[in-house]
C-alpha cells in the first residue's frame, strides 16, 4: 500500500490506534475520512485536526450503508479502506451472562468489518491503488484466556484477509492485515497505563515506517507482536500461550 496520495476511510477512529494512523496517514498528504458514533466527538476532532468526518456505529448495517454513501458522495475517489471495528471484552464462559458480552464482540469486530469491506468492495475494485486494511491482533495466534471471543473474532479477521486477498487478486484490491500487539488504548481497562502495552505512538510510528518500506507488504508485524504471530511455526506455542498468559494483568 502507498501512504501517500490516497483518500482512506477509517471508521472507529476517534481514538486509539485508528486516530494516531489517521493523523499519520494525514500528514503524509492524504485526505482522511474518520468515522465514530459520537458526533460531538468527531466535530472536535474536525476542528482541531482538519479530518473530515462521519457518523458511523458499525455494528448497525443500516448505520454502515448510511455512511459509506456519505463518504462516497463526498469523496468518490476513495481507494483505501482501514476497517478499524474493534472492542474486547473480559467473559467467564465457566459463568452465566458471558453470553451477550460474546454476542456484542462478534458483532463489532467481525460483522462489522464483513459489511463495510461488503458496501465498498465494489467501489474500490474500481479505483486505481486501492487497498482494503484488516486489522486483526496477536491474539489471533495465541488466545489470551480471558478473552475468548475476541481472540476468536480476530482469528477469523485473519484468515478472512487471506482468503479476500485470493479472490482479489485479479482486481487489483490489495488487502494488507494489521496484527498489533497489546497497544496502550482504552480496549481494556487500565490497557492504556499498562507496562505490558505497547506505548501508542511507538506503535503508530513503526506501522507507518512498516508501511512505507515495503508498499506490497500483505501482514504489518511490528517486531513486538512477532513473538505471538510465529508462535506456531516456531515450534514453542505452548510456551508463547503460557507466557503470555502469565505476563499480561488481564489475564490474572
């Protein structure tokens, strides 16, 4: 993906990560559409950034449909999608009542990114430089106990940025999955004071140079989250899923 010269839409970026790679992304001279379900929020980040901005809940389908039309009518060239739909929550499935806290998960962080990459894959199989950007976690390859549907969630955002990046080869859509590590966001809470977190803008910084040396890149790995991503293929995922467990304060 190039990061310069595009138009790139970023619902769920009032805050947190999908904020600190739009100012980024900004300031390497493209134009940056947020979107955020607080309205009040997002005129203050107009103001004081010069983002455009859009009203968008994007576990509701009809709130989705709404904003990328909006978005679309404002800036028809839009060729990047960053589908930056994500919460987490802490559940007890060994408990009652883990059950709609999963539900809210899979709502927002899978059927969310399915329908906006769902409402624009058209538009931007049209567009020259497009690029759909996935943003799945570490998580993905080394579950983290006490959050399961997250965990699953984002293991499913994983292999569907390696099936969508098959079936869109031949369109010229690139398809570049994000996999962050614990980042020091509100995710969680006490996440964005955490020592075991990644300081945000360290991680920001790193994806963007990521992103500029090497534009074909199909995975973003800063070299933080590599521990958990090749787990696996190392050989020593047992001893990745223990430590991590044991190091991260959710966990206890």
């Amino acid at each position: 993906m190039d990061i310069t010269g595009n138009t790139v839409f970023i619902p769920g970026a009032t805050s947190g990560i999908g904020l600190a790679l739009a100012l980024r992304l900004q300031a390497k001279g493209n134009t940056v559409v947020i979107g955020g379900r607080r309205t009040e929020l997002l005129e203050k980040l107009a103001a004081e950034h010069g983002l455009d901005t859009v009203r968008v809940d994007t576990a509701d389908p009809e709130s989705i449909t709404a904003a990328v039309r909006e978005v679309l009518d404002r800036h028809p060239d839009l060729n990047v999608l960053v589908a930056m739909a994500g919460i987490m929550r802490v559940e007890d499935w060994r408990t009652a009542g883990f059950l709609a806290d999963a539900e809210e998960v899979v709502t927002t962080n899978l059927l969310g990114p399915i329908r906006l990459i769902a409402a624009l894959v058209e538009h931007l199989a049209a567009r020259p430089r497009a690029a759909i950007v996935t943003v799945s976690s570490g998580l993905a390859h080394a579950p983290l106990r006490v959050t399961p549907s997250y965990n699953a969630t984002k293991a499913a955002i994983h292999m569907l940025s390696e099936s969508l990046r098959l079936q869109l080869a031949d369109t010229g859509v690139q398809v570049v999955e994000l996999v962050p590590p614990s980042v020091r966001t509100q995710l969680l809470p006490g996440q964005e004071t955490s020592d075991f977190a990644m300081p945000l803008d360290a991680f920001a910084d790193e994806v963007m140079e990521l992103l500029e040396a090497d534009p074909d890149a199909r995975e973003i790995l800063v070299e933080r989250v590599r521990f958990l991503r090749h787990g696996e293929a190392r050989g020593d995922y047992d001893q990745v899923v223990a430590a991590l467990n044991a190091a991260d304060p959710h966990a206890r």
